[in-house]
C-alpha cells in the first residue's frame, strides 16, 4: 500500500513538474515573438508616463545627438570620450548644475 501512494505520489509530482517546464517554455517562446516583444514594450510606455513625476519647475535642456549633430561636427558614432568632455566643459560653463549621459559607451 505504501509504495502505492509513493508511486501515485512521483506520478502526480512528475506531471506538475513537467507542466512547470512546459509552462516556462511556453512562456520564454511567448517572449521572443514579435507580438509579445510590442504588447511588453507599450505596456512599459504607458507605465512610465502614468509614474511620471510630471513636469519641472527647473530649467532642463536637453542636448540631442543626431545625424544633424554628427554631420556638423563631422563625426559618426560612437564619439570618443575626450569629445564628451569637451561638452561638458562647455554645460558646466554654460551653467549646468548636473549632466546626465544616457549612452551605452
């Protein structure tokens, strides 16, 4: 009797654990799909504006690099980082109390 329940026992635990992994298959295959990657990433839109802090009563510039920037200056990306120091050299001179770089060096 007693290897009769251990047995049924296994079983049951074999199922749950092989849903378990199907369930986590399913979901990591879920979150490659395009369609998932678009739901994740409006869904992540629409939370960032709702816990926005709302607009500053500080004075915020922000400085935008583009391909405008680039063709002046002459440059493609990436920039070197003696460049970005010039350009904080410049804000601080200008002014700036605080720089934040949001870059992937």
């Amino acid at each position: 009797m007693d290897v009769r329940r251990g047995g049924h026992h296994l079983g049951r635990w074999a199922r749950q654990t092989a849903t378990v992994w199907l369930a986590v298959l399913a979901a990591g295959l879920l979150g490659l799909s395009p369609a998932w990657q678009a739901v994740e990433q409006g869904g992540f839109d629409l939370l960032t504006r709702w816990t926005a802090p709302g607009p500053s009563g500080l004075p915020i510039t922000v400085v935008l690099i583009d391909e405008e920037s680039m063709a002046h200056l002459g440059r493609q990306w990436p920039w070197p980082r003696s460049l970005h120091a010039q350009l904080l050299t410049q804000l601080k001179s200008a002014g700036a109390a605080v720089v934040a770089f949001d870059v992937l060096f």
